[in-house]
C-alpha cells in the first residue's frame, strides 16, 4: 500500500493566466470559479487569467485566487482520478494550510475562500516590511533578525530560512550577513509586508473574530500546520487558533516534511499555483517541487512527486497514479 500527500504552495506561486487552461477545457473548473465569484463578489476568474487592472500581486486578491486555483486543480484530478484514490494527509505552505483544510474535509471551499479574502485583506492593510530568503540555518537567521528588529518568517529547509522586517533594518542583516561569509547570497521577496513575524499582529488580531466564527470540523486526514511543525490536533478549536497563530509566527515548512517522511509517504502531489518562465500555464513548473525534492533528498526510498497546476501535469499525473 502506498501513502500520498497532498501539498499546496502559498504566495508567490500565483501568475497572469493561472488557471485559465483548464477553465476553458473542463465544467468542474468552471463551476469552481462561478462559486468562487459569488463568494466573494467579484471576478476572480478575471482576475487570475488576464489581470487588466493589476491586482493579482495584491496579498487581498492573491490569495483568493491561489486558493480556487489549487481548489479547482484538486476537484478535477479527484474527478479524473476516481473516487477510489484518497490521500493519506495534505500540507499548505501558509495560505496552501488552508487549501489542504479544504481537501480533508475540515473546511468547506466557501468557508475557506472567505476566510483567506478576510485574511488577505487584513494582511496588506496591517502588514509592514518586507521579506529576505537567507541561506543559512534557523539559528544563524534567528541571531542576525534579533539585532535588526526583525524576526524569522519561514523555515524552509535546514539552510533556507526566511527573514521579515522593514526595508532598511533588512539591508543592514544583509550587510551583516556578508561579513559574515560573503559567498552566501540572499533574494529580497515581492511581498506586501513582514508575512508570519511580529508585524503581523494587528491583522492576526483582527482575523480571529473571523476564525472563531468559521465552520470547521475535524479532518477526514491528517493535516499538517505551519505552527507546530506536526499534524493538527483534530479539534475544530484546536485548528483555528493554529491559524490565528500561523500569522505571526514562522512557516515550520521544512519539520512539516519530516513529519511527511516519518508517516512514510510514497507519492506527493502539489495542486495549485506555478513557477517559471513563459505565459502559457504549461510553461509552469510546480512551486514547491524544488524543496520538497532537497528535503527528501537524505531519505532511503524518496517519494515520487507530481502535480496538478496546469492541463499538461493533470493529464500526466492522472495516467501515472491510475496505472
């Protein structure tokens, strides 16, 4: 028997024309962004596929849009797939925790898309600063943030550790991070604020009436959270103030993957999203591939991946899992 978990990316896996493939080609996706329209009373279908007013890079209209991407990619495969193939668990980077909620069940899709609208909202009106990916381990990042008011945003992998702060206390971390080896090189993040750092206290605060108010239940799966680093607790309670938490606290992607590799995963899919050059969505590459693929790197047997962000992956992936 094999063990599959489901994956979905977060911010910056989003781009013009995300989606707009299998929108043309497929009634499910349709129907999901009809939904999805009404939920949130606008177009987001518009929106993600030609962008006229350049909106999608805004945390209030990412997020929508991610998640009825990575929605309408999960409700196809399991229509192509067959009712017979289910996941073991599922996994979010940040906004993705709240896709994987919605594919075990815990929350509806329109329950969900309100709350990541609310939230993205309450991120770009309250958030400030900007982001830095470093090279470097947890507690390197954690000592150069503490002298620059700024704080860890994302453990992604054992030496890729995501800082957030404002623009020129991250220049001077730079600058101490080049003093202190200058091969190491960081990548500043298109981000609207400090994401999962202390600068994002007033929009968590704001949030929670919104969370508590939310219908969810206990997971079909297993669902892992960015908080703890380990897989919810099944109590409704329990998730949502893992979600209040999530904010401003940092992304323990990476334990989420040993966590995966303890269960004893086989197969990953990643709904959702894309990364890379080119306009078409088949031009697009999967956003988490490459540190999912580093982190198993060390395991005995690593798991195969596949994805499900575009007409060209769902077809390869289908005949794969249903051989």
């Amino acid at each position: 028997m094999t063990k599959t978990l489901f994956i979905f990316p977060g911010q910056g896996a989003q781009y013009r024309g995300m989606g707009h493939d299998l929108f043309k080609d497929h009634d499910a996706v349709r129907r999901t962004y009809e939904e999805a329209n009404d939920i949130l009373g606008y177009n987001i279908a518009e929106t993600s596929f030609r962008d006229p007013e350049e909106k999608l890079m805004l945390t209030r209209y990412t997020q929508p849009a991610l998640l009825t991407h990575s929605v309408s990619c999960l409700r196809l495969f399991a229509e192509q797939a067959g009712e017979h193939f289910r996941p073991d668990a599922a996994a979010g980077h940040s906004l993705g925790e709240y896709s994987a909620l919605v594919a075990a069940g815990s929350l509806d899709f329109s329950t969900a898309l309100a709350l990541v609208q609310k939230r993205g909202e309450l991120m770009g009106k309250f958030g400030q600063g900007e982001m830095e990916a470093l090279p470097v381990t947890r507690e390197t990042a954690q000592a150069l943030a503490s002298k620059h008011y700024c704080g860890v945003a994302a453990c992604n992998l054992p030496e890729q550790t995501v800082v957030g702060g404002l623009t020129d206390d991250l220049a001077r971390l730079v600058d101490d991070l080049k003093e202190l080896d200058p091969k190491k090189n960081s990548t500043r993040l298109k981000t609207e604020g400090a994401f999962h750092t202390y600068f994002m206290v007033e929009a968590a605060q704001r949030f929670r009436p919104a969370l508590e108010a939310a219908g969810v239940r206990a997971p079909s799966i297993q669902v892992l959270s960015n908080f703890t680093g380990a897989f919810h607790e099944p109590e409704p309670h329990s998730i949502r103030a893992r979600l209040f938490l999530q904010l401003f606290h940092p992304v323990l992607w990476y334990e989420n993957l040993e966590q995966a590799a303890r269960l004893g995963i086989d197969n990953i899919i990643e709904f959702g999203g894309g990364i890379g050059k080119g306009t078409h969505p088949n031009d697009k590459k999967p956003n988490l591939a490459g540190i999912v693929k580093r982190a198993f790197r060390r395991v005995d047997n690593p798991p195969d991946y596949h994805a499900v962000i575009n007409g060209e992956t769902l077809a390869a992936t289908v005949a794969t899992i249903t051989m």
